[in-house]
C-alpha cells in the first residue's frame, strides 16, 4: 500500500476543519467491493471489459460530493498522492522484476515449495512484499508446472506477499510508515519476529500437509534434475535496488528533498519519478529472452491500476469514520491492545492497511494525551515510556494486525490482486473474491491470527 507521509490536521495546526462525509457515502466503496467481488463469478464479460470504468466511475462520484458538496479538497488531493505513491512503487517492482527469470531445475516437492516460501518471506523485508512476489511466483509456478493447484497460490499469498514482510520497514507500507513518523528501524524486527516464526511455522505445516496429497503427473516421472537455480536478467536487479533507496526519499524526513507544499504538508514527487522511470527503463532495456520466458504482459498491473482508482477513491468516508470514532470518547474508551488487533486486522484486510495503521496508532496515542505528528512522542510510545500504559503491546498488536491481515482478501494488499493475476494468465483456476474468502482465508488463515491473538495479545 502507498507509501505516504500522513499528518494529523489539528486545532492550531496547519489546514482547515472540514466536514465529516455522512455514513451513507461508504455506499460506492461497498458497490465496488461487491462487483469486485461477484463480476468475475456472475457476469465475467461485463467486468472484464468495463472494470475501469466502473472503478473510476464510483471513485469520481466520492470525490465530486467531496469537492462540491463538503467542500473539501484536501482528502481527495491526499487520497490522489497516496494513490500515485502507491501505483508507482507496485508498478516499478512488478515491472523490474518481471526482466528476471530465474529457472529452478528441481523436482517439485512439498519440501522445495516450502523452501521457496520461506525464502521468499525472508526476502520480502529486503525488497517488500510486491518486489518478492513478482521476483518468486512465476518460478514457483514454473516449479509445480505438473501439480500445481489454486492452493499453492494461496499459501504463497499468505506467506510471501503478506505475513512475510513484517520484519522491516521496508518489508509492509504500514511499517515504512511507522518508521516515518518516529518507530525505530529495527523496532519491527525486535518485536514481531517471535509471532513472525510462529505465523510462518504454522503456515508451513498446513502447507506440507496439503501439498503432499498433491500427486499430480510427477507419479512416475523419471526425468533427472541437476537442482541448479539460474537466473537471467540479473541486471535488473540493479533497477530493484533504484526502487528500495528512492523508497528512503522521503521530503518529511529530509529537508533537502523537494516536494509539493500543500496545506502545511509535503507532498513526494521526486521519489515516484524515479520509480516511474525505472519502470520505463527497465523494461526499455530488459532481456528479451527473460520477458518472454516469463510471459510478461502488462495486464496485471492494469488490473491493479484501474482497481486501486476504484479503491482509494472511494475508501475515503471509510477512513474519516474509522478514524472519528476511534478519536472519540466513546472510541478512546474501548482502546486496548486486543481491540487495537482486531480493529487494525479486520479492516487491514478491506481498505488500505496503511492509513488503518496510522488510524490506529494515531487513536492509541491520543488516548494516551499523545499526539502522532510529534516524532518523539512516536519513539517514546514505541519505547514503551514511563507516561504510556501497554504501549509497546498496543503498538505491536498494530504492527502485526496490518501486516497479517492484509492476506484475508484480494484487494488486503497491492500484491495479491497481481500473483491472482499472473497465476489466471498462467492457466490456474482461481477462487473468485468470496471463494478465496470462504475456502481458504476462513478456515486456514483466520485460525492462525486467532492463534496469533491468543498466544501473544490476549492474555498479556
């Protein structure tokens, strides 16, 4: 999700008191969520060919009630750079990434495929989760080409393009957020590695279980592998690296960095430039004989292009809700590390984890008489001091609530909807919205967060 400086506009501060949107603008969001939803199951044909519009259709009609009706510019224009953040650092990973190949000369087995998940949950906190999904589904893929399932597709959304990436800053945007505004770098690591181990631990197991009931056509196969790993377009890896250091240049943190001045804020520009001409000159200069070995096509990211317009446009009212009650005295008074947790998670996994994140956090600390634009409040709080109560586990149950859940649905993070994307083009039969939602999420993810809740939160 974006990865975006976010301020709190308070009495005495910079910009405008506006108005909050009335409960029944949700409806468009809770429209687009639903076609999201039920069009690739119900009506395939239509969706697949108006989806754009639809998405931009519903985000236009929030953001004129916004612009005519409330008279408030500031949440769209914020909503706009969020979103410009956002697609640029999903398009120049998935656009960089898809110049490598690598190729896995290996018998697919459950032991290799969890190898590659685990690696690849290693590997999200180096280069993010959508850097180490696009790097790692095609060969995974690849590897289980005479076995593969909806399920491998799934394990790999949980574990590599979600949980994977809570143990950096750079592994979730919710993190990079927290490290923004104030939490240590290593803050992440130190605190979320034990629920981490446990999460993947779990997942791993499930995995082994299911995957070697899976047969397939490897019965009897008696072609030999060499188990060598090669990689073509290593050069790209260069491009990767552009995108994780231009991630850094952020104007709130450094004053030398330009930026558009906008009601008291800066806004980023400089750092998506550079991520959009990555993506241009990445593929300009890609190997040719790793885009075609990996198939590459930019329908995926369209797919999450138009989609994301619907979202961001529309969450809008959800967010000021969210973040009016949670602000409130009614609100402030049911904060606790285990409501922070499941708040945080359960609309994690609907909007974008990166606001929920800063929502919450900025209500936790509120409740607390602290404020979250003030930098050293934000280490004190993460510091667990002497004038905060629980705050270290309240801001733990946070970390880990944006990041896990953000596995529970499609659009929980920016990843998911492109590997479902990939893995349909790839002639894998995906579960629809609600089926991913029912069949797996439910009975196979949600147990585990319960687990996490349980052993770690709940009677702390």
């Amino acid at each position: 999700m974006p990865v975006q400086e976010y301020d709190e506009l308070e009495a005495g501060g910079h910009g405008e008191h506006h108005a909050v949107a009335p409960s029944w603008t949700v409806i468009p969001f809770v429209l687009l969520l639903i076609m999201i939803a039920t069009g690739p199951l119900f009506y395939e044909q239509f969706w697949h060919h108006h989806y754009p519009k639809v998405a931009v259709a519903l985000a236009a009609l929030v953001v004129t009630y916004y612009i005519t009706v409330l008279h408030n510019m500031h949440a769209p224009i914020h909503a706009l750079a969020e979103y410009v953040q956002f697609i640029s650092l999903i398009a120049s990973l998935y656009i960089a990434s898809g110049g490598i190949m690598i190729k896995i000369d290996k018998k697919g087995t459950p032991m290799a495929n969890i190898a590659i998940l685990l690696m690849g949950a290693v590997i999200s906190n180096f280069i993010g989760t959508t850097g180490a999904s696009m790097l790692l589904i095609r060969p995974f893929i690849r590897l289980n080409k005479d076995r593969i399932k909806a399920y491998h597709i799934i394990f790999f959304i949980f574990m590599v393009s979600n949980i994977g990436g809570g143990l950096t800053p750079i592994g979730d945007p919710p993190l990079f957020l927290g490290f923004l505004k104030g939490v240590p770098f290593e803050w992440t690591l130190i605190h979320n590695i034990v629920p981490w181990i446990f999460s993947l631990i779990i997942l791993a197991l499930v995995f082994y279980l299911v995957d070697k009931r899976n047969i397939g056509k490897e019965e009897g196969d008696e072609k030999s592998y060499s188990g060598k790993i090669s990689i073509t377009g290593t050069k790209n890896f260069i491009w990767l690296l552009i995108v994780i250091v231009a991630v850094f240049m952020d104007p709130n943190v450094f004053d030398f960095i330009p930026a558009i001045n906008y009601d008291g804020q800066k806004i980023s520009f400089l750092r998506e430039l550079i991520m959009l001409s990555v993506a241009f000159f990445s593929f300009k200069f890609a190997n040719q004989d790793a885009i075609r070995g990996n198939e590459f096509n930019f329908e995926p990211i369209k797919e999450v292009t138009f989609i994301f317009i619907g979202i961001f446009g529309t969450m809008m009212p959800a967010l000021e809700l969210v973040g009016e009650f949670a602000k409130s005295e009614t609100g402030a008074s049911l904060i606790n590390h285990n409501t922070l947790y499941w708040g945080t998670g359960i609309l994690s996994g609907f909007l974008d984890n990166a606001p929920t994140y800063l929502n919450f956090l900025a209500a936790a600390m509120a409740s607390q008489g602290a404020s979250i634009s003030d930098m050293e409040a934000v280490k004190a709080f993460a510091d667990g001091g002497s004038q905060f109560a629980n705050s270290i586990l309240q801001l733990k149950a946070i970390a880990v609530a944006a990041v896990f859940f953000g596995a529970m649905t499609y659009i929980g993070n920016g990843p998911n909807f492109m590997v479902k994307s990939i893995s349909e083009q790839s002639g894998i039969k995906m579960p629809s919205f609600f089926g991913y939602i029912l069949r797996f999420s439910v009975p196979i993810l949600l147990p585990i967060l319960i687990l996490v809740w349980l052993v770690f939160f709940a009677f702390v």
